[in-house]
C-alpha cells in the first residue's frame, strides 16, 4: 500500500532520493476526500511523471473564520486506497502545526487576479492557497503540479504566481469530472441530503445553458448570465453568490465574448457553496 | 573575466549545468555598486560553494514612493572587477522587465517582523526584499545565500521567509564591514559630501557606546538608548529615524536585556539614510 509520511522532513529525503535517481516527480495538491477528480489529476501525473506525490492537507489558512473547515469532510484510509489504484507513489500528510509553526507570518498573496469571484465572498482564501502551494512547491520540488479546471480561479492565481514569482514547476491544469447527471465531483457534495443533491444540478444546467446560448451565437455577457440566473433562481434551495464572465487569464470583467473567456459560477445550496465553470476558447 | 548574462533563462540554464556537474552554488543578492562589504559575502561564498552567483539588480518594488530609487548608484564595470577578485562566477543583471512583468501582480510578505525598526519608515521596502529575494532563489535555487548583518532586519526577515515558507536554502549572515574609521560601509556612503562623511561617524559611536554600556553591565534598554540618542543628538547634521533595543529574531521590542538583542539605529545625514547595528548574545 501506498506510503504516508507526516514531516516535511520525510518527504523531502525520499523526494531528494527519486530525483537523484533521475525519476521525474509529479505533485497532486488535495485537501483529501478524494474523488474520481482527484484520480484524474494522479493519473494525468503517474502518466507524466515516474514518481507522483499526493499531499493531502487540510490547510486552515484558506478557510474564512466562518467556513467548514472543521467539518470538512476526512477519510484517509479511502484516499490511501484511491491513491494506491491510481498509481501514487507517496502521501503527504502533515499535521497543521508541521506545516505552520506557532509564530508562522509569512504569505504569499496577489492584487487583481484573487479579489474577483471566489475572491468577493473568501477574502483570504487564495492568500492561503498561495501560501499552502508555495509551502508544498518548495518542500516537494515536483517537475509538474497538477490542478483541476473546476477550481478555475485557483488554477488561474497558481499559474500567475508561479509565472511571477519564478517558481521552476509546470503547472498542469485537468479536465472537470463530473458526476453521471452533470454535477461537478467536489469533496463537498457530501454535505448535500437527496433533496439538495437534486437542486444541485441547477449549476450544471445553468453551465450548458451557457455553452447552448455561445453555440446559437450570443457574444453579449450581461445576456448570457441574466439567463443563467433566471434558471437557477427557478430552484428553491439556491442562492448565486455570483455568476461572472471573466477574460480566462486575468479574470478581470468582460462585455462581450471576444477572446478567451471564463463563465464561472458559485451558488449555496443550502449552506453548501459550489462552484462550476466553462472556459469558451474563441 | 567573470560572465555578466541578463535574462532568467540564461542564468538557469549554467546553474543547472553547474549543478548537473555536482557543484554546490552559492548566491550574493546585490543592488551593485559593490564595497567590501559585498566582497566579504562573495569570499565566504566562494569558501563554501564551488559556484557563486552575484546578482546585481536595484529592485525598484523595495523602493518607496520618494526614496533614491533613481540615483541609486550604479557601476557596473567595477562591480565586475570586484566580482572577478573575489573568485564569483557569474554575475546575473537583469533589467526591471525581465524581473516585473506589465502585469506583474504576486508578492510575498509577512507581519510581525517587517512593521518594527525600518518597515516604520519604509513600509512597502520589506515586501519587495521578500518578493525579490524569493525570486531569486527561484530562479538561482541556490544551496546557500549570503547576506550582510549590516542590513540585520533584513537577514531576519529573510531568514523568516526561508523557515515559514520551507525554502530549500541556506541563509548565512555575515559580518559587518567598517571603513577605518569605523562607518559601516554601504553603497549609500558615496551620496555623502567631507563634512556628511565625518558626521555619520555618530552612527558607529553610538553603537561604540551602546556596546561599552553593556560591558559596563547596564542592561535596561531604555537607559542605553537614551544615551546614545543623546550622542547622536550632539551632531548637528544628524536626525535620528529610530534607536531600538529588540529581541534578535522576533524583532520585538524587549525592556531589558536578559536573552540575545539586537541593538539597531537609522539616521539620516542630510537626505541619506544610514543604518548601522550591533547584536548582544547573552
């Protein structure tokens, strides 16, 4: 079964070892709970890579004084088992205190990119996901990193601070995977009941409705997310948090659909935010 | 004569040759204009690394709004041959673009540590040290890196980033250079006239005192700096920006002296800002 190591230490004497035995090393970030998304990721990386490192860190820096990080979902004997069937080499585990010292105040944080979407409603959260990213970039050294496209914000601000601050990893950007009616795989579904579940796939449709409007040929954005929000406001259990059309590198507002573009949405199910996305590459 | 390359590709591309060879590397962050202060760091370098890279880059992000930025002194010719005598092997120079991009927007921070001493009077000057010094090593990954204890927030700071952020460096502080007379040497002694140069001489003597007090046995931090406040006071072309007694790697301030301090002061001679400071290992 694959091995868990807790300290910085470990991982980085077996990390050391493979690259000196001039094996390639994939990272997967994961905050655990893993999923068929997850998989996904290992896979693309075991597929690169001859050594994949999987850490799975519940990093309290990215969650704001009112979010679930205490209930955020647990399960590492199925993470190491979905691990081992995709092929991982290694899990890293750290406890908080390993990964943040008592008097820890150092960050890694960025304007623009991380103050639109996801950003409005966590104003601290890409401060910490930087953070936590920069922490595993220089405790791992991977040669490729791999993130899922439904965080499409994350993937953005990692690829720009990556891309700013020199750091010498490429980052690898995966697919969304989604359930069999359309529901994008998070960790957070498990918070859903059946009837949430259900009221769920507003995102998702509200998602086609977008890709059905670009396909008939509407540009204008303002159009576009008026009717993505009359449909999912035809669903009870849902409140938007936002539904926005961003240029898909600097997430700053469009008008109209001239370039690449981002049509990213997030919206409370009960008090379950989920998030879902398209990118339409023009 | 030792190799000047200005873009972040080229520099990458010998030191991973270097390292590729077994070589250990060693970097010297400069802003140029180097003294014997800067070739103190290039000697250990050389000591304890078969490489050395001196990079030499005046960083406009640690410069304030109305600071020297743009009369920062600047002599590359000589900062080569300096280079060359004291056995560095490349020097990397690159120009304000390579290093920002246009929509450059990641920094790296931290509280606590860079709001004391001189982060009151330069309150953006420590993100851009953070910022451009985790670039660097980034771009370099250096096996060690050398910075003077002249500038001794600084290698606080530094050495903060590298421990919180699980940096793969190794930090080396080393010692403060001094004219004959004493002045601690800094590029920013040459924006000094004769009658300037004699009276930041108060600098070192306040630090003379501060030192002679201790042997003495005084150690309540308030008494120590009012007397040296009271000698620099007699200098009429100086102005005092702080004199603070703090814990050596907190940075805090500390009321007496029982643990080891640093004993740190800034002062202007005319419009040149002096720093100079002393550390008291109890």
């Amino acid at each position: 079964m694959v091995q868990i190591v807790k300290t910085i230490s470990e991982v980085r004497d077996i990390v050391k070892a493979w690259k000196r035995a001039g094996h390639q090393v994939g990272l997967v970030p994961t905050m655990g709970y893993l999923h068929e998304g997850h998989q996904s990721l290992m896979t693309a990386a075991k597929s690169e890579n001859e050594k994949v490192v999987v850490s799975v860190f519940v990093n309290p820096m990215q969650f704001g004084p009112t979010e679930d990080l205490a209930s955020y979902p647990k399960d590492l004997d199925k993470d190491r088992q979905l691990c081992q069937q995709a092929g991982a080499d290694l899990i890293f585990h750290p406890d908080a205190a390993e990964m943040y010292s008592a008097d820890f105040c150092s960050f890694v944080d960025m304007t623009g990119l991380t103050e639109e979407l996801c950003g409005r409603s966590r104003p601290i959260h890409f401060r910490g996901v930087c953070t936590v990213v920069s922490k595993l970039f220089n405790i791992v050294q991977p040669d490729k990193a791999y993130f899922g496209q439904k965080d499409a914000q994350q993937l953005a601000v990692i690829r720009r601070m990556v891309r700013d601050l020199n750091i010498d990893v490429e980052i690898i950007g995966c697919p969304i995977i989604r359930e069999h009616d359309g529901l994008a795989k998070s960790s957070r579904n498990s918070y859903l009941n059946r009837e949430q579940r259900q009221a769920a796939l507003c995102l998702y449709r509200a998602i086609k409705l977008s890709q059905q409007l670009m396909q008939d040929g509407e540009r204008d954005c303002q159009r576009i997310s008026a009717q993505m929000t009359a449909l999912i406001e035809q669903e009870p259990l849902a409140k938007i948090d936002y539904i926005s059309i961003v240029d898909a590198d600097t997430l700053s507002p469009v008008e109209g659909i001239n370039r690449s573009v981002l049509c990213a949405i997030a919206v409370y199910i009960g008090k379950t935010r989920l998030i879902d996305n398209i990118v339409f590459d023009i």
